[in-house]
C-alpha cells in the first residue's frame, strides 16, 4: 500500500520496523530511496521536531563511501522521516544471525570500513552513539571486498541523537543497545568519539567470537561488566588483532585509538589474516533467563538440544527478532554505584568448549546435583555392605573372655 512521504516522496513496501520506526522503499525525484519513518509519538513532539530541523545541515552533509548518505528530511504533518540512499543488500545482523561469526578477514575488512565512515563523521562533529550490526548495511551488488566481504556502510547516523532529548531521557536514563554501550556512558558522561570506537571493538568481537564480550542476561547486568569487567582472550587470532581489540575497548576513552588509526590499523592486519577460517569457539553460557528457567525446572538441556544464542539483549519484551534495527533507541536507567560495585565476577566469563555447561550456570549446577547424587548413592552401598559384611563376621566369632574384674582373686 503506497503512502506520500511530504510532497516529493512515495513509499511503497515496508523493508524493516525498529523501536525508532519503520523503514520503508519509497520513490523519489531522482529514483529509489530508503525512507526512515519515524514513529508518531516522536513527531508530535515539538521539541524534537526542533531539533531534527536543526540537525538537518550536519546529517545531510555527511558524505562519504561507508555511509549511508541522508538525502532529505521531511516534516509535514504526523510525518517526520529521514530520506536515505538506497543501499541493495542486508544488514550486518542477518548475515551473523545466519552465519554466526565471520573469518577474521571478512570481519576486520568490515570493521575497517566502519571505522572509515566513522572518521568522516567524526571529522564532521558527529558522533553516531548507537554502531552495531543493525546499523552497518553491506552492500550484495558491489564487488567483493578481502575475504569475500562486502561494502559496509553504517546508517543511522544522528537517529540517537535526534530522539536523546533532556525531557525524554532524563539525567537518570540512557540511550542505546546493552551490549555496544561504553563505560562512560553507563556511568553518566556525555557521549564523545570514543564511544563509537568501543562500540565498534565490541562489533568486531562479535563478529569474530559470535557473541559480544559483556552481554547475556538482564540489561543491568550487561550494563555493569561493561565497567566493572575485563575482555578474555580469543582463542585462535593473532596477537596484534587481540592487542588492538583490547586497547579500543579500554575502559578509559582516551586509550582507545581514533577512527582513522582504527581504520589503518585493521587494513595493514588484512594479509596475515588472508586464508584463516572462521574461529572455534562456544559462547561463555546461555542467558540468565534460560538458566532460571532450567533452574525452576530442574533439568538441564538435553543432549542435542540447541542452546539459545546470546547476542544483544533487547529491551523491549516481546520484540521481533527479525526486525531490523530493534530496541535502538529505548531508556534506561543508569545502575547506581553501589550497582555497578556489588556482584561483578571481576573478568568477563571465558569462551568454552562446545557443549560444556559453564561454572555455576543451571547446566553446571545440575552436572553437580547428579555427580552428588551417584557418589550418594555410591557411599550408601558401601555402607551396606561393609555392615552386611559385619554382620557375616560375627556369627563365626568365639564367646568373649569372661569378666576379669569378677574372676580375678581377691588380694589378701
């Protein structure tokens, strides 16, 4: 069903919906158009329909080949939407959620090309606030790139922004997906370059590994590792990749690189990872959800069974899978100290072999109810049959001697 978009643009067929809104392919003047709708909520507020006026100079201005250009801005009526390019592919998301991880070359040739739009924005005065695989588009009809990669082009560029305004987030709440979060900004501190560098670092391990470094389980717990917790080691990629993950997602911004070093740094990594195939990991456990569930149950997975992945942890309950570009743009609060001090482990969980339950997870735990159980059972039967090995013994025993203390003479 086709609607207007103001008066210059038409939309044609849903291609995705996200917490922001709904992204559309619309027809413009000049040919095929991506056109991002927000939601209706978000344009009947005046204060944000202000500021997505005065955002429009520093958004349509940005250009560059790994980013997804905003060709125009509309406001006319309910309608407040961002008019993009056309980009003819998929989402970074649905590649990992049908591949699970990536080679390291196709990983680092991506991360590369983020991190080169990132520099031209960052160049610019704008800071994107929300990198992760829904906002990174590969490009299917451009040519292929190192390790077989596409063309990545992040989009989404000042969407976070647009929608963080003082009366909908106040000082107690936070914009953005768990699991890409940077330290700073769970602890309150306004969002500057570096948190994208973290975010992107934390792209690139998932990408790698197929489960990002602090996430699984509730938000808030997702939300204290990202300061409380350390990066384990992957097993498997050279020590200048790790070496160069580790100081982006630094706690500290200003350890972390800049996009342009980012971006030259992965390249100069791509001919020592040319030909390795995608790493053998497991992920560290499953969600906490799914261990109280076995928890309740008393049972642990059965063998064979799949385990749910743990990739990011949505925020809006009952939101699609599917759906592009998901739980973006939803607040929450931020943990208090004491919070973020009380129950940290100290070191993220290790990557594990397939299949082995993780220590203290339900799995692990019902692993233990059952060794428990079998030495119980173990020590009970050696028990009977020591008594019964007893009992044996003493029907072949000779009488006791007779009781000294009466038998012995008296002293004279």
């Amino acid at each position: 069903m086709a609607r207007r978009i103001g008066s210059r643009y038409t939309a044609h067929q849903i291609l995705g919906r996200g917490s922001a809104g709904t992204v559309w392919l619309g027809e413009g003047p000049d040919g095929p158009v991506a056109i991002k709708l927000l939601r209706e909520d978000l344009s009947s507020d005046q204060e944000l329909v202000g500021r997505f006026v005065q955002e429009r100079t520093a958004l349509l201005g940005l250009e560059h080949p790994h980013v997804v250009s905003v060709r125009d801005l509309v406001v006319d009526g309910n309608d407040l939407a961002l008019v993009m390019d056309l980009v003819r592919g998929t989402d970074l998301r649905t590649r990992l959620d049908r591949e699970r991880r990536l080679a390291p070359e196709a990983a680092v040739a991506i991360a590369a090309d983020v991190a080169d739009g990132l520099a031209a924005a960052h160049a610019a005065g704008v800071v994107h606030r929300d990198v992760k695989p829904e906002n990174v588009l590969l490009d299917m009809q451009g040519p292929l790139g190192p390790g077989g990669s596409h063309r990545a082009l992040l989009t989404d560029f000042g969407v976070a922004k647009l929608i963080d305004t003082p009366r909908r987030t106040r000082a107690s709440k936070i914009i953005g997906t768990p699991d890409y979060l940077a330290p700073e900004i769970v602890e309150g501190l306004p969002p500057r370059a570096a948190v994208d560098i973290y975010a992107l670092a934390t792209v690139l391990y998932e990408l790698l590994a197929g489960f990002t470094p602090f996430g699984g389980g509730h938000p808030g717990a997702v939300l204290r590792r990202h300061v409380t917790e350390t990066v384990v080691p992957l097993p498997g990629i050279p020590d200048e990749l790790w070496q160069l993950l580790v100081q982006c997602l630094a706690k500290a911004p200003a350890s972390r690189l800049r996009a342009s070093e980012l971006a030259a740094r992965l390249r100069e990594l791509l001919p020592l990872l040319a030909g390795m195939p995608p790493l053998d990991v497991d992920e560290p456990d499953t969600d906490e959800a799914e261990e109280a569930a076995e928890e309740l149950s008393g049972a642990a997975p059965a063998a064979g069974q799949p385990v749910r992945r743990r990739g990011a942890v949505p925020l809006v309950p009952g939101a699609r899978p599917s759906d592009s570009n998901r739980d973006t743009h939803t607040s929450m609060r931020v943990p208090a100290p004491d919070e973020l001090a009380g129950g940290a482990r100290g070191t993220a969980r290790a990557p594990r072999a397939a299949g082995a339950p993780r220590p203290g997870s339900a799995r692990n735990r019902a692993v233990t109810r059952r060794r428990r159980l079998t030495l119980a059972v173990a020590a009970t039967l050696l028990t009977a049959a020591g008594v019964a090995t007893w009992l044996t013994t003493t029907d072949d025993t000779p009488p006791p001697p007779p009781d000294m203390e009466n038998s012995a003479p008296a002293a004279p």
